[in-house]
C-alpha cells in the first residue's frame, strides 16, 4: 500500500472527502518527521517504534567508477517492528 492507497481507504472507511483524508494522513506524516528531526522517539504500541540513528563519516565506493569518496555523516529513521505486529504477520491466516 502506497500513500494514496492510506488516502483512499482512509476516506472509504470513515465516510470523508479525499481532501480531508489527504488533510489527515499528511497531518501524522508531518507530526511524526517533526519529532523524528528533533531526535525523537516514534513509539506505536502493537505497531513498533521509529528512532533516528547517527552514522559517522565513512570513505565509500563508487560502484560505477570504483573511486573511493568520502561520505557525509548523516542521521537516518529506523524502525523497529514491535512483537505484536511480528506475530499477526507470522501467523496463519
């Protein structure tokens, strides 16, 4: 499911316009890149969690040319699925 596949079902299953679905899923995506920018901790109880790992400068490699290039440190979103999510996925249907 892709965005506007969330948009749709969203404005399926509660009986509301495209643009107040759209209004609705672009509010939770900006709440939670917010608290993800400040460092903070996303937590979804059943569902999982979102943090922001720190990644130290490193040299890398061009795939392509071969070259070696220095790369940025950078911090990036990581999600960790929680136990309860995990068992509906593995469990039989």
């Amino acid at each position: 499911m892709n965005k506007s596949g969330l948009i749709e079902a969203l404005s399926k299953r509660e009986n509301l316009t495209e643009k107040k679905a759209t209004d609705v899923i672009n509010l939770i995506f900006k709440g939670f890149t917010d608290e993800l920018k400040k460092s903070g901790r996303i937590e979804i109880r059943g569902f999982g969690s979102f943090v922001v790992r720190k990644y130290e400068a490193y040299t890398g490699r061009n795939p392509k040319t071969g070259r070696s290039i220095q790369v940025s440190p950078k911090r990036l979103p990581f999600f960790k699925v929680g136990k309860e999510l995990k068992e509906r996925v593995d469990g039989e249907e």
